[in-house]
C-alpha cells in the first residue's frame, strides 16, 4: 500500500493531523529544527581555519552558510530517512511563514527526497483546513527561505562581531543582538528620561454642584475648575520634563495660594450653567487579535508575559482550538466572519450585528497578509462555555479573550451621548487679586444607549490613569437635566495639591506596542526578545514594570557611542524592511549581507563618511573602532562630583569631588541591586557614601576581642563584621599552599541588621549583640540538650538539636528566656519546617486560575509560592522580599502547564552472577 509521509514541527500537532488523515498517511514530527549554524569551536578541524572558521558562513563567497544537524536530532533525522524510503510522496506541512518554510527546506537538504515533495500549508488544524490543505499544495517558497536565512547569517555576523567588544569593554558573556540591543536601549533611555524628571505641582479645585430648579433640581454632579479669568488652568499635561510651562500664555499657573483664593472668592458666590453641548458618542470595535496585540492584551488584562501568552497560544493552535498564533494581519476569512456575525446574532440579538461584515487591514507595511488573524479555529466557533471542560487556567482565559475579540470585531458600534458642561460664578473681594475675575468649572459625562460590541468585549490599555485612557473608556456617567443660564448651587468646594509624574516606565505590553510602531522586529520574536533581555541581567521586573539594570546602561553606551546604525531605530526598522524585500523577492540575499557586512564599497571611496555602517559596513566598524575608554564606558554622571561605576560585582557609587592621597582610590559604596536608577539621586548617593562606603562605618573596638567593628551596606542588605588584622603567610609557600593556608584561618563574624534597625544610627552595643548570635539559651533540664536563638534566611527561630521552633521576632533573639524557650517546646509540635506552626512569608493575593489565595512558605528545600493546590519552588533569582504578585501567577502557571512531575524509578541490581569461562578471540 502506497504510503504518504507528512512531516510537522511538533508531535501534538502530529498526532492532531494524523487522526484527519487516517490510513495511507504516515504523520511524524521533526521537533522543531533540525539543523542550524555551529558553534565555531565545533566545525570539523578541517574547517577550523577556512573561510567558515569564524561565524560558520564563508563571507568571502556569497556568505554561504554551513550547516550542522543538531546533536540531539541526528536519530530524528535518521528516523525520518527510513520513513521516506517507504514513501511515494513527502507533505511537508511545517508552518507558513518564514520559520516553517526554512524548517521545510533544511528537510529537503537533508532528506533528499526522490519522490514528488508538495508543500502543505494551514492557518488552523481542524479536519475541514486538513483536508482543504491536502488539496491544494503548492511548491516551496524560496524566497521566504532566503528571508529566513539571511535574517539567521545576519545576527550571527551581529552577534560575533559586537559581543567581543563587550566581553572586553563592558564584562564576560555579555551578547548584542539586532532587536534585543534596541530593545534594551528603549527601555534605558526611558529611565533617563526619569532621571531628568523635574517634578511640578499644581494645585485645582474641585466642587459638587446641583441645579437649583427644574426636573433634576438637588441632582448632585462634580465639577473642576477650568479658567480663571478668561485663562486656563494648568494641567499636568501642561508641563514638561523639567517641571516648566510648556506655553506661557493663555495658561495660568494654579498654585495653593491661587486655589485657596479661589475657594475663599467663591464662599457664597452665584453659579450659573454658561454653555451645554450635547453630541452623539460612537465607539468602534478593536480588530482581531494579530500576535503584537494578542501579547499586549494578554499582559494587561490577564497578567500573562509575553512568553507565557506565546507558550500557551502555541499550544491552544496545535491542539486545534485556534488559527496560527504568528500573524501581523488583523484580517478574517469569509469563513471567520460569517462564524462571528452568527455567534453575535444567536449570543445577543440580531440588533448588535451590523448590516455589512467589517474588513480589517493590517496598518504595517510589511505584513504578511497571507495569514489570517489570531481567531478561534473552524467555519464555526465553540463558545468558551463549550471548551471549559476541555481547557483550563491559562489556556481557557487565553481562548475565552480570543473568542471575545473576534465576536466583538463583527459586532455593531457602541452608541451613546456626551455632554459637556461649563458652569462660573464672579470671585468676591475675599479672593484678593483675583476679585472680579470669571472662575470656570467643567464637567461632562457619557451615558451609552446601546452597548453593541462592548457587551462582548472592551479593549483595555496601557496606562488607565492617562487622558487616552479616560477618552478611549468613558464613564457611563450622566448629568443633570441643565439649561444655559440656569442657577446652581455649589457646595464642597475643596483646593487639591498635584504633583507631575515622570514617564511611566515600560511594560511588557507597552515595550511590545513600542517595536511595533517603531517598526522593529517581528511581533513573532518579541517574547523571545523580552526573555532575552531580562536572562541577560540588562532589564529586571518590578510588578509590570521593566527596570534597566546598570549593566544595561553600559552597554547602551557603548553601542550609541560606537555603533550609533546599529541600535539607531530607524535603521533597525529599514533593515526589517529590507528582509521583507527580500521574502518578496525583489532583493538579492547574498548582495544584500554584503552591503551590510562589507559597506557599499564604491560609495565609501572617496567619501567623508569613512566609519559609517553604510559606508564601512559592519566588518569596517568594528575593524575601525580604535581605542574604547571602559571607565568612561561604564560611568554615569550623577552630578556634585559623583559618578557611578559599573564594576565587575556590581554597580557602585564614588566620589570625586573629595581629595584623594596619590595611587589611592575614591570613597566607594556598594549600590543594592533593588535600587532602580531613577532612585539613585545625589542625596541617595551620599547616603550609601556616608554610611561607610564599601570601607563600612567603624563602631569601635570589641572590647573582648580587640578587632575593630563596621556597618556596611551590602548588595544584600546592611550588616555588621569585625576586621579581623591581615594573615601573615611563609613567602615560600607555593599558590595551592597559600590558599590553603587562607582557607583555613578563622572567618570574621557577621550578622544582617534587623528591620528595625538603621544602619546610619547602629551603635558598637547593637553591633555586638548581633554578633553574639547564635545565642546560647540554656540547656533544657529534661534531656540536657542546649538550646540556641538563631536567625535564618526567613526568620528568628530556636533550635534544641533537630528540633526547630519559630519566635514571634527578631528582637526576642536576644531577650528570650530559658523558661521561654521551654514554655515554646512544652506546647505540641505541628507539621512544619521548624515544627511550629509557619505563618506565610508573604501573602500576594489570590490566583485568577484557582481563585485561593496565592502565599510564600519556607519550605524544606527553600523558599515556594503555593496557592494551596500547586507549589512552585522560586527560582535562584527570586526571594520572597522580591517576588511579585505577577511573578507568583507566572510560576504557578507554568508548574501546572508542565503537569505533575515524573515518578522517579530506582531498579535494583540483580545479585551479581558468576562470569563465564572465557572464550578463546575469533579468528578473522
């Protein structure tokens, strides 16, 4: 029987599509690529010192790539070449777009099919879009490969070049990539941007006001102050980054003197409605999810991270549920539209499906139209009710926004009314200069008649104080009945003080938006892109916000100062262009990486612009580059003569405005690692500077011991320690000796403050009690086993050999009694680490999945976030001080994605059986 064998990425999706096909079809799975570029070190020794020795690409000669098969994949290949043998035909049904049309071509390279290869595309996997697929195949599209492998030659020729700098200037192991290094750098110039902030404050005034007659008369409604005198008041809009007007004129500055005035002017004073308008209020529905928007929505409204929302969209597609969850189109089919404009009529009336389907187009240039959007999969949809006992946790609130989306882009507009009022009152003499002047209030409010979309769905934002958010979700508020000219009555009449705020920081949905519009990247790899960032140490999280760390200032220094055309945002973007020019066949792959590796040649001759990346190209670059400063580097200037220093174990702060004697170094202090930059002010330095610097502050001198005794701020946390006086060794001992030698000399005691303890006012007597710890109690009369008072990792606690028992605080550690101790040790041991009943270390909310409260425990092997059903280990860079409640979501998401752990089997070895004779060697 003639045999068909189709290959996929993965085996869910394998075993999907072999269940549509049935008998006659062989369905196996390739797991993601085959084969990629080697490392360097590992090509062939043949190879080493070639042309390919450098990046694994031969640059000389049409930068021809070479490519290994994975280590981990050679079985796999294998497997599939014995398959094939069996085979009339190959289907090649990976994925279609630039990824899966490159996986299908590293299968033919090294398949070598001789029988008839068809290319199998689909945008879901549901039998009709099989079968429809299995009709209709076409050949492969190599212009899509090209795309693909040279975006691949690019960022290693990237990656090779521009990281070596770092390793030397900046630190070891550090990378630059094409997207990362700008993502990287939007994120740091953000923060600078908060550094400079300058804050304002302005003051308003806000008042309740009712009309005096009419049907709504005593109808109470809020208003705030807008104008005074024909002027108008100052927002925080108003101002600019370094807290000033951005208009001078036409705008009155309010302070709390002016508002007080104004409160005081208006004591008694007539209101009176000035203008009314009234006009209709439409709202349209947001297009269908593409993976950009699907990544921002799924952060704001279900907390997920771009990875997770990838992970989990990935597994909602190959399970069948939805349509191909790498997209930049926002278009449906026909199929899709009807489905939607069915369910909408069906779930909430014929009247909120408008009379003829909407059409969405993508706004970016290059997007792949070819694919559909992000939708629920089939030519009719399952309602989430329908799926609920299929799905669950991530994967049902994943689908439940996705269906949502789509029915609500065929939905009818959201209809309603706005109106806008402006009502004034003449300030009284009691308002001093002002006296006279016309004080304007303002007031409007939005009530929908006819919810259409919005009772599907409602797109959410970015930052919901701001004034688009406000615009774009209008409270469904109404106001009085009012009539120009009408009286009103004014109470509660009250001045409020404001203060500017500084750029919001990056989110991961906003940071998504932000490559979006650049035109940076491909939404696809923006998940990949974030991880990346945040594994490399250049950016950390803080609930959603993304903070840069220090290092990722460095770095963004170094590419701005020396390869501006690489992080410069509008080259990236012409860059991604280019590739797209590439995929439509309209460029040349290989002419194309030449001009950006070796430079357009014939311009730079002659040219003035010697040293630029179109002129010298990358090679000539980094080539180029001459003598790069690392102080200068890594430096920031904060002003007043200190800087901070990116040092090889951490950020520091040094001062040097202070005279230092010849060859010695600036006073320095340790920067803790949980200080955002925006925080590390001129004040805030000299603070870490004065409490001792990385020197530490000197108590005195332990009158037992003689050894002096500092208070110092670690990266960790502020602590004491004694200075114990340098060891003198033998001058003959050889290195290992030495060490050894130091290995084993006595360690200085330490010991971390407690919370109520401040490190600028620590005296020598709390320094010693801290010392003392662990702290001998006694000995308990019964068994004669001592007791100690020890503080751990998360808490004081006693110990009576491997009896643990937790104290209500720190403080007891140095007061509790024996009697004390014995009164906790009588009461019955519970279940528990320390044998005392644990409370939480932290609470964090409750999960959106299991709806129970989500805490942090001490566990027996560390620290874990459970909400009572899934427990999740933190990770080495996570400690229950730091972990938010985001992260906690994230970590129990992922435990029950990977399903309980496997059962580790231990086999015993059978008694050891008596050798054999020896057999005489075969003759050959």
């Amino acid at each position: 029987m003639a045999t068909k064998l189709v290959i996929v990425e993965s085996p869910t999706k394998a075993r999907k599509i072999a269940g549509y096909l049935g008998a006659g079809f062989e369905v196996e799975a390739s797991v993601g690529h085959i084969r990629d570029l080697p490392q360097p070190s590992e090509l062939p020794a043949e190879m080493k010192k070639g042309p390919f020795g450098k990046f694994a690409v031969d640059v000389e000669n049409g930068f021809e790539p070479y490519y290994e098969v994975y280590a981990d994949k050679k079985a796999k290949v294998r497997e599939l070449k014995k398959l094939l043998k069996d085979a009339d035909e190959l289907y090649l049904a990976t994925d279609e777009d630039r990824e899966g049309e490159a996986i299908a071509w590293h299968l033919i390279q090294e398949l070598k099919p001789k029988v008839p290869v068809r290319r199998m595309v689909f945008h879901e996997i549901t039998k009709e879009a099989i079968l429809r697929a299995l009709e209709n195949t076409r050949d492969l599209d190599t212009d899509l490969v090209d795309a693909q492998e040279t975006r691949r030659i690019l960022d290693r020729l990237y990656g090779y070049e521009v990281s070596p700098v770092l390793w030397r200037k900046v630190r070891q192991g550090l990378s630059a990539g094409r997207v990362q290094s700008v993502a990287t750098r939007l994120v740091v110039e953000r923060e600078r941007e908060r550094m400079a902030f300058v804050t304002a404050s302005y003051w308003d005034v806000t008042g309740s006001f009712a009309p005096t007659a009419g049907d709504d008369a005593g109808v109470v409604f809020s208003a705030r102050l807008s104008g005074i005198g024909g002027e108008r008041v100052a927002t925080g809009r108003d101002f600019d980054d370094r807290g000033r007007l951005k208009v001078r004129t036409g705008v009155v500055h309010c302070s709390q003197a002016v508002a007080q005035a104004v409160v005081t002017g208006l004591d008694g004073a007539d209101f009176a409605v000035r203008s009314l308008e009234t006009k209709p209020y439409t709202r349209k529905p947001a297009a269908p999810f593409t993976t950009s928007t699907l990544q921002q929505e799924a952060s704001r409204k279900l907390r997920m991270n771009a990875r997770a929302t990838m992970r989990t969209a990935q597994s909602l597609y190959e399970n069948g549920y939805i349509t191909y969850m790498r997209t930049d189109s926002p278009a449906l089919s026909a199929e899709a539209i009807d489905a939607a404009r069915r369910q909408a009529a069906e779930l909430y009336g014929s009247e909120f499906v408008p009379g003829t389907p909407r059409l969405y187009q993508s706004k970016s240039a290059g997007a792949q139209e070819a694919h559909e959007a992000i939708r629920p999969a089939g030519d009719s949809f399952r309602t989430p009710a329908q799926v609920a006992r299929e799905l669950s946790g991530d994967q049902f609130r994943l689908y439940e926004l996705i269906w949502k989306r789509t029915v609500a882009s065929q939905m009818a507009d959201a209809k309603g009314s706005t109106a806008s009022v402006r009502l004034g009152a003449v300030l009284s003499a009691a308002a001093g200069d002002l006296a006279g002047k016309d004080a304007i209030f303002s007031a409007s409010g939005t009530v929908i008649t006819f919810r259409g979309f919005l009772a599907a769905y409602e797109e959410g934002t970015d930052t919901e104080d701001s004034p688009e958010a406000r615009a774009a979700t209008p409270k469904d508020a109404r106001l009085p009945r009012m009539a120009q000219g009408d009286g009103l009555d004014a109470r509660d009449l009250t001045a409020d003080g404001h203060s500017t705020t500084p750029p919001a920081r990056y989110t991961e949905a906003s940071l998504v938006k932000a490559l979006e519009e650049l035109g940076i990247g491909r939404p696809s790899t923006y998940a990949a892109t974030i991880s990346t960032i945040q594994d490399r140490g250049y950016v950390r999280t803080s609930g959603q916000a993304m903070i840069p760390t220090w290092l990722a200032f460095a770095v963004t220094k170094l590419l701005e100062d020396h390869f501006g055309s690489l992080v410069d945002y509008r080259f990236t973007a012409e860059m991604e262009q280019d590739l797209d020019e590439i995929a439509e066949g309209r460029r040349a792959r290989g002419a194309w990486l030449e001009e950006f590796y070796f430079g357009d040649r014939e311009a730079a001759a002659g040219s003035d612009a010697v040293g630029t990346l179109a002129t010298s190209g990358l090679k000539g670059l980094v080539d180029g580059l001459g003598e790069i400063d690392p102080v200068a580097v890594n430096s920031v200037e904060l002003g007043e003569g200190l800087r901070l220093r990116v040092g090889r174990y951490g950020p520091y702060v040094e001062d040097l405005s202070a005279p230092v004697a010849e060859g010695a170094t600036p006073q320095r202090a340790s920067v803790p690692d949980d200080l955002a930059p925006d925080e590390l002010t001129v004040e805030k330095a000299r603070e870490l500077l004065a409490a001792g610097g990385d020197d530490g502050r000197s108590l005195g001198v332990d009158p037992v011991s003689g050894h002096e005794i500092v208070a110092k701020a670690g990266r960790y946390g502020p602590y004491v320690t004694e200075v114990l006086p340098e060891p003198v060794l033998d001058e003959g001992l050889s290195a290992a000796a030495k060490k050894r030698a130091l290995a084993a000399l006595p360690k200085p005691r330490t010991g971390s403050l407690f919370k109520d303890m401040d490190l600028a006012t620590i005296t020598l007597d709390d320094a010693l009690k801290l010392l003392s710890l662990p702290r001998v109690v006694g000995v308990d009369p019964a068994d004669g086993v001592e007791i100690t008072a020890q503080n751990g990792r998360y808490g004081p606690y006693l110990k009576k050999g491997t009896d643990s028992r937790t104290i209500a605080s720190e403080s007891m550690l140095l007061t509790v009694t024996l009697e004390e101790a014995l009164a906790i040790y009588a009461e019955p041991k519970r279940r528990g680490a320390r044998g005392a009943a644990q409370p939480p270390l932290r609470e964090l909310g409750d999960d959106p999945t299991s709806g129970k409260p989500i805490v942090v425990k001490d566990g027996r092997f560390g620290a874990y976030v459970t909400d009572g059903e899934t427990n999740r280990t933190l990770p080495r860079d996570v400690t229950p001080e730091t972990i938010t409640p985001e992260r906690a979501i994230e970590l129990l998401a992922e435990k029950r994605a990977a399903g309980p752990a496997k059962k580790r089997t231990t086999t015993r070895k059978a008694p050891a059986k008596k050798a054999p004779a020896k057999k005489a060697p075969a003759k050959k």
